[in-house]
C-alpha cells in the first residue's frame, strides 16, 4: 500500500468514526426529544414560560431529578437556554422562540417530533426486528403498536390537513370541480383519518369514506372526525376496499396516501381502488419521492425512506404470507408495474411539489 493510499484509508475511516459518533449524539437527542413530547415537558415550557425543574415536574407531574437532568441535557445541546444561576435546582430553562413550532405546534409543516416519536417507538423492536431478518418473517404495524402509528399519523397531519386539500386537489381541475359539486371520495388505507378530515373541511359539500383493515386506526379516525365537526360527511369503515366495491359503492375521487409501499397484495389493492372509481372518477396515489433508480450514496430524502424501511415498513408488509414485500422506497417504475398489473393503463406523476412525496394518477 502506497502512503497516498494509507493516507486516503486513514482520512475515509476517521470520517466515518466522526459520522457514527455524529449519528449517536444525533440519537440520543431523538430520545431525549422522544421523552420530551412523551411528558409533555416541550409543551409546558411553551405554555409556561422559563421554568425550574421544580417547576417543570410539578405541572407536567413528573419527578424533578430526572426533569432537572433532561433540562441540563436539553440546555447543553442547544434545544433549550438557561439563566446562570449556578444551583441546578434554582436554574431556570426557556424553550426559545425558534424552537416552540417545530416541537410543540402538531399542524405546522415544521413539526419534526413525530419523527423523533417514530424513531424511538419502532426502536423497541430491533429485537423482534432482527429475529425477523433472519428468518424472513415480519413485525407488523399491529405488534409496533400505538405509539408508532400515532407518530405516523402525526408525520402526516400538517399535509393532510393542510396543502393536501387547500393546494394540491385544487390543481387539479377535474377532481376539484367534482368535490366542489359534492362529490364522493374514497380514502383507501386512511390510517387516523386526517386526510379524509382534510378534505371534507375544505370541500364542505363532499363526502369522504375511509377505509383501512387496522380497527383500532379507525376508532382513532372516527374520534378524530367527530372532534373536527365533520361526521356527518365523513365515514371510517374497518373494511377491505375490495369489499366496499364488491357492495357497488362508486365513487369521484379514490385516494391512497402513503399506503401502497405497506401493502402486502398491491395490484389487488389497486385493482379495487380501479373497480371504486366511477367512469369518470380519478384515482390517485400519494407515496415516497424516491429516486427513479437506486444511487449509492443516496440525498437526504432516500436515507430517510429507507431507513423506515428498515424499521417498519417492509417487515409490516413481510408479516403476512405471499407478501410482495416492497418496503418503503417504491419507485415510481414500480408503482407504475402494479398499476399496469392492476388492470390501469399506467400512471402519472402529477405537477406537485413535494420535498417528501410524488403524486401518481392512474390512467
């Protein structure tokens, strides 16, 4: 080996010893954050003002050792500030300005503690995780548990609440005069509801019908619903699409938001979403902006879709037998195989810009 070489070798390596160092530090301030939201201490320093840990535990009814160590370590990485009161009992801690949107506000774009929430509740699974990878079984959404789907549900919200229906179905002209008029739309694998919740909010005289196979989802959508004012035009039903257009239900709009990549079956999926739209209805898929092809090294966004792959989506689609076992980065080729298979003439990728998801709409 040349000293260039041993030179190159000593500069790749000491950089990816800096990185994984970087990542645990990054780690556990995701499970410090995790704790944060899951106490509720983000939301009183917001609420609150400048607290002691005194203070902090006893609104929050948690105990004040542990709270004064979490503000020191809150303080100490930046995510919070302090007074210079050298007794830590007496300190006194601020949640800045900056920081109050993106770790306490659940309907802005800038809420990043669902992701926090997701990455530490998927984490107690590594063991069954690993049991999985070697014997090709799966954990599934089910075995997850609440904690995670709630922290998908909460990822989504802002958009589904938000540009979803106020940007997104509006630039689309036959869909949104169709919704407009009171038309009807069908939400395939509605998970908490807040898609359906979004539109029917938006387009007051439409009606929306949610679907998903996940019961206790869709007794976390129907409460959703009901606090939102929107159940008398909204409906979540435990049921398999397929059922649902076996039963004759048609519908002007069909949509499937961040669901296909999780499917076990999703040409079958599909071809009931096909079967749901009326002969002028419009079907239409959110799922990950991906890279058409794989690339190594990968930008932000496909380190971020696989690593929900890793942890959740594809062993959830391998939990169940005969599984096409897509995992969270599905390219748009792919999308377009299933659709085709499905009996679509294709699909294609609307004019929506999105850092985190592409459009499709089925031919």
């Amino acid at each position: 080996m040349t000293e260039t070489t041993e030179i190159e070798q000593t500069h790749t390596t000491d950089a990816l010893v800096e990185r994984l160092f970087n990542a645990v530090l990054a780690t556990m301030d995701v499970q410090a954050a995790y704790l944060g939201e899951h106490l509720g201490w983000y939301r009183a320093l917001a609420e609150g003002g400048p607290m002691t840990s005194a203070e902090l535990a006893a609104r929050t009814g948690t105990a004040e050792r542990y709270a004064r160590e979490w503000l020191e370590q809150q303080a100490v990485t930046g995510f919070l500030t302090c007074d210079d009161e050298p007794d830590g009992a007496l300190r006194r801690y601020t949640l800045p300005d900056g920081h109050v949107e993106p770790l306490t506000d659940v309907l802005s774009p800038n809420f990043v503690l669902p992701l926090a929430k997701f990455v530490a509740a998927a984490g107690k699974q590594l063991d069954a995780l690993a049991q999985a990878y070697r014997t090709g079984g799966g954990v599934s959404w089910a075995q997850h548990g609440t904690e995670v789907r709630e922290a998908q549900a909460a990822a989504n919200r802002p958009l589904f609440l938000g540009d979803l229906a106020r940007e997104y179905l509006p630039s689309i002209p036959d869909v949104d005069a169709a919704l407009r008029a009171g038309g009807r739309v069908a939400d395939v694998g509605c998970g908490y509801g807040w898609s359906a919740i979004g539109v029917a909010l938006v387009y007051p005289h439409a009606t929306v019908d949610g679907y998903d196979v996940d019961g206790p989802s869709i007794e976390a959508a129907r409460r959703n619903a009901a606090e939102a004012g929107v159940a008398d035009r909204v409906r979540f039903h435990a049921l398999d699409p397929a059922d649902a257009a076996a039963a004759g239900e048609r519908y002007d709009l069909v949509l499937a938001l961040e669901c296909v990549h999780d499917l076990p079956d999703p040409v079958d999926v599909l071809a009931s979403m096909r079967a749901l739209a009326s002969e002028t209805g419009a079907v239409i898929v959110m799922d990950e902006r991906v890279a058409d092809e794989f690339t190594a090294p990968g930008d932000e966004v496909e380190r971020l879709m696989y690593g929900y792959s890793l942890m959740c989506c594809l062993a959830d689609g391998l939990a169940h037998q005969h599984s096409a076992a897509t995992g969270t980065v599905m390219r748009a080729g792919t999308l377009r195989d299933y659709a085709v298979r499905a009996g679509f003439a294709g699909a294609d990728v609307l004019d929506v810009e999105n850092d985190f998801f592409r459009f499709y709409r089925l031919a």
